[in-house]
C-alpha cells in the first residue's frame, strides 16, 4: 500500500500541542526509567524501555519542529 504526502498543514491545532507535550515529557521519564534501572536492577528490559522513550520522544519532537518550520514556511508564502 503506497502512502501519499501529507498535505502542509493549515495551523497550528490542539493536537499538535498535546504531541509537543507528550514527547516533552517522554524525554525525562525515558531518563528516569534508565537511572531507576540502574539504581534498582540493572536489567536490559529496563535500558529497551528507557531508550525507546527517549528515542520516540525526541522523534516526536524532531517531527512537530519539522511541521512548525512547514508551518512558517507556508505562512511566509502567504503573506508575500
């Protein structure tokens, strides 16, 4: 199955706020798990989990500042 582009988006919605502050707030708690693992049992699940939320929040992040700079990009075109 093909996937076709997203369209540039039109504005900024709520659920573009709510993805910044759960990939925010992943970044601390992919932290946290690392060093309770490490104070408590160092155990590779522990290390997967903590890096996976660390990894999908900074993902999160990396995509939300892509669509902001898409964002401005198309504002700055309008307004030319």
């Amino acid at each position: 199955m093909l996937r076709r582009p997203l369209p540039p988006p039109e504005r900024l919605t709520a659920l573009d706020v709510l993805h910044i502050v759960l990939g925010a707030l992943m970044l601390p708690l992919g932290v946290l798990i690392i060093v309770r693992t490490l104070a408590v049992a160092p155990t590779v699940l522990g290390f997967l989990v903590g890096g996976a939320m660390l990894a999908f929040g900074f993902h999160r992040l990396y995509l939300a500042g892509s669509r902001l700079r898409w964002l401005r990009q198309k504002r700055g075109e309008k307004s030319r």
